[in-house]
C-alpha cells in the first residue's frame, strides 16, 4: 500500500499501524487463490460472450417499449441469451421481479398446487422466505399453506451436509412436488453447496423419485464456478439481477431460468395465467440489463477476492470465519463469528462508513420486514439493497454473525474491510 493511501487512511478515518499490518499479510496469503478465480472469471466471461454473439445481440435489442410490451424483442433476446448462458431450455428476465424473493415465489406458487408438498433439504431456507411458506408464525395470508400447500424439511448434519438418509425418508411422501435446496448460506453457519455436490444430491433424489422437479435458489452463486446448477439436473432455479448476474447496473429485477413449462408456470405467477411473459413493457431498461449481465463475470469475481481477502484478515485478527479464505467458495458471501452484539454492529457500521453513498449514516439494527430478529444492513449503494454492491448485514442474535458480500472493485472492497476491522479493533 502506497504511504499515501496509508496517510490519507489515517487522518479520515484514523486507522492505527496493526490494521495495515494485518492488510499486507492477509493480502500476501490470498495471492494463489486469487489466481484461481482470475481463470473461472475468464471462462464465464467467454461464455458470455458466445451467448450474445449466438443471439446476434445488436443496438435493435436496446428497445424502450410501454403499455403491453408486446413483441419486445429486447426482452424476449434477454431471456435466450439467459438461457444459453445457463444452458436451459427457457427463462424469463424482468425488471419487474421487485427482489429475489419474488422471482423465488413465483417459481415456487406457479408449479404447486393445493395438496403438494415443498420439500426443503438444505435445512429451514432464508428467512424472507418463511412467510410465503407459512412458517412465519400465525399470520399467514397469502402464503402456500393458505393455498393449501404442506411443507417438509430435512435438516443438514452436523458437518453442514445433505442428510441423505434423511432426504430417503422424506421422498417416501407421495405428495412432494418440488424439492428446494439454497445454494448460499443464507444466515446459516455453513459453507455453500457446491454445484457438484448440488448435482450429486439431485441425481440421489432423481434416482429415487423422477417425478420430483428440484428448484435451486441460485442468489449469490452466478458465475463463482465454471458451471451452474441447470446443469447438473435442477429443473428450475431463481435469482436476483441486483445481485451478481446483474453486473452491479441492473436497477432491478430478477430472473427464473429452466424446463420450458416450469418457466410458463412462473411467468403465470408474474402475471397471469395466458399472458405469462409475452407482456411487460421493460421502460428503455434493455440495454443497461445486457450491459450488466455482460460484466457480470469480472464483477462477480471483484466481489469474491474482498470476501477471500477479509476472510483472511479478520481471522488473522483472531474471528472465527467461514468459509476460511482457501476453501473453496460457491456464492459472494463471507460469514465473520464475533460473538458479541457491540462487535458485529461496529464491524457493520464500519462498512457503512466506508461506502460511496450514505456513509455519512449510521445504520442501526431494527425490525425490517420478512426477518424474525432486528437486523443491521450497511448498504450505501448505488442501487438500493444492492447486494453485489459492498455490504454486510446480520440478524441481532446469537453468536452475532455478520455477512458480508459484494464490491464492484476489489479495491472498494478491501478498503470497506479495512475501515470496519479499524471500527472494530481501536473503538
């Protein structure tokens, strides 16, 4: 680091010598495995490429269409170009998903019906998902349940894996439709699931039931491997454009990639039963939607070297990390243990401090919507809650995990460390 950079970093936010000790070293330690995701980046980056080249992606694609949209031939290029990149038979791609979770739901609520059971087998999913399960407490309208729809869960083992004798036994209920496994850690204490171990539990479950559809929920995951869960046997999965597939420029959105019929059932869900996806005006967004999915691959992989890099520099300052920065990674998000409230939200404010927008806010925990528990969300973002953006955000419980994810630079995203360790350590 550069004495001026250390200067300017002393006098605005008074850092002292240790925490550019732990930088050097921790920046020293994560070099190979940097090297590493420069050659994932670089294999996603061409398989975008071909995607837009197979489409015959041109400046007609970047269309403004109103009222129905019909016949927009941007959006409807956006979803084969989707579809290519994840190598399946159909998606749909709208700004008008208002989060990952609605792209969740609508997958979810379009392919089952009253009397089908959703089995989740990466144990109780995230928790903006428990109130369209109906597992939220008393008060679920609008929920599967309400509709009639049983849920079942098979929890992890202790060494945060599938339980397949456990999953064996589930699957002997003839009413499981859909199976649901959550790539990322969500506010779990646990590495995220490999594509491969994502493909090896579905060909188990497909081997013992083939009438199953399984559902991943992909947020947080586009482009950390060489391959994704479509195409290891996921018949449908979700996510989020202001997370990594949205490059960091998508203003919103969310997508569903798939089987073809499982795809129209969601876009029901979107809309409604015989229009589907044909309508939806997308507001002059297509070209800012292909330019972000474009730098997708590069962002995505800014964000994983921060997350590498302050997985190794909160440890070597003596936090319990997971995963530890060698391990291989699946998703953006890096779980630091603090075991104390006053830690976590110093660690928190700290981010917050050190965004481009915002950081002159103190964020604080509260009861936001969707989340059992107070949460803290530092998030100065150019998008709102844009999580491939630098962030970090944690439940108030318990052994006081934060979550930290995103950086459109890696250079960002060191410095944010730098300034929450900073908060943590010398306040």
């Amino acid at each position: 680091m550069l004495d001026n950079t250390k200067d300017l970093l002393k006098e605005t936010y008074g850092f002292k010598e240790n925490t550019f000790e732990l930088y050097e070293r921790a920046l020293k330690d994560c070099e190979e495995q940097f090297k590493i995701y420069d050659e994932i980046r670089e294999f996603n980056q061409m398989k975008v490429l071909k995607a837009f080249q197979d489409e015959r992606i041109s400046d007609s694609h970047f269309t403004n269409s109103s009222g129905y949209g019909y016949d927009d031939i941007g959006r409807d290029s956006l979803d084969k170009v989707y579809a290519r990149i994840f190598k399946a038979e159909s998606a749909i791609v709208r700004p008008h998903f208002v989060n990952g979770t609605h792209a969740i739901g609508s997958a979810l609520f379009g392919n089952l019906r009253p009397g089908n059971t959703l089995l989740c087998v990466s144990g109780k999913p995230y928790d903006t998902l428990h109130n369209i399960i109906g597992i939220s407490g008393d008060e679920n309208i609008g929920s599967l349940k309400e509709y009639g729809i049983n849920y079942g869960q098979v929890d992890l083992t202790n060494e945060g894996k599938f339980d397949l004798e456990g999953i064996k036994k589930a699957l002997e209920d003839s009413s499981v439709r859909i199976v649901h496994i959550q790539r990322s850690t969500g506010y779990g204490w646990r590495n995220s699931f490999s594509v491969k171990e994502i493909g090896e539990v579905i060909s188990y479950i497909k081997g013992i039931r083939n009438d199953i559809n399984v559902f991943v929920d992909n947020c947080y995951g586009e482009f950390i491997d060489v391959i994704e869960p479509t195409e290891v046997g996921a018949d449908i999965i979700a996510g989020s454009l202001i997370k990594n597939i949205g490059g960091g420029i998508a203003p919103a959105g969310g997508y569903i990639v798939g089987k073809k019929e499982l795809v129209e059932q969601a876009a029901y869900r979107l809309t409604v039963p015989g229009i589907g996806g044909e309508c939806g005006a997308t507001f002059g967004l297509m070209r800012t939607l292909f330019q972000g999915l474009f730098l997708a691959p590069h962002i995505a992989m800014e964000a994983v070297k921060g997350a590498v890099f302050c997985a190794r520099i909160m440890e070597l300052a003596g936090f319990e990390v997971k995963p530890r920065f060698d391990e291989k990674r699946s998703d953006i998000i890096q779980a630091i243990k603090f075991g104390k409230a006053n830690k976590l939200i110093r660690f928190c404010k700290g981010i917050q401090y050190g965004s481009p927008i915002d950081s002159f806010v103190e964020c604080e925990p509260w009861a936001m919507p969707g989340y059992k528990d107070e949460v803290i969300m530092a998030a100065g973002a150019f998008v709102q809650g844009s999580s491939i953006e630098l962030s970090a955000d944690a439940p108030i419980r318990e052994p006081y995990i934060a979550y930290l994810q995103g950086g459109l630079t890696f250079d960002h995203g060191k410095i944010g460390v730098l300034i929450a360790l900073n908060n943590v350590l010398n306040n």
